[in-house]
C-alpha cells in the first residue's frame, strides 16, 4: 500500500525570520537575515512589497510579503492568523 504525507509548508520546520519595512533598513537586514533563513516581510505599502520581495528572490533569497498596516490590531491579528 502507497503512503501519502500531508504537504507541509517549509516554514514549518525551519525558523522564519520576520521584516518589518521595506525602506532601506528593512532590506539591508532582510539581505542579512536571509542568507540563514526563509523570510517573510510586512510593509503598508504594496507596490514597494512587491517590489522588494520581487528584487530578493531575483538575488537568491527565499521571501515572501504580506501587506500589513502593524499599526493596526485587526490587520496584525489577520497576519498573524
């Protein structure tokens, strides 16, 4: 009998480092971070998320983005979930 695994998200097994911004201290520690870990970063403004995350994984990282206001409890708790 053939055994099926559940797909599991690779941040379930290894650290994530989190970023939030997207200016130039976000990116010079997502650049850091990154070179050890998958990241996720978090900024208000879409376009520039996109933008970032998109030049990242062109240089070799592992990220994703999620657009969040954190200075918002509903939208951090809708993160965080």
């Amino acid at each position: 009998m053939t055994e099926f695994s559940r797909p599991v998200a690779y941040f379930a097994d290894v650290p994530v480092a989190l970023v939030v911004g997207c200016g130039d201290m976000g990116m010079g520690c997502a650049r850091i971070l990154g070179k050890r870990q998958p990241l996720v970063m978090v900024d208000i403004d879409g376009a520039r998320l996109a933008q970032c995350t998109e030049t990242l994984q062109a240089e070799g990282y592992s990220v994703s983005g999620r657009q969040c206001d954190i200075t918002s409890s509903e939208q951090v708790a809708a993160f965080v979930e």
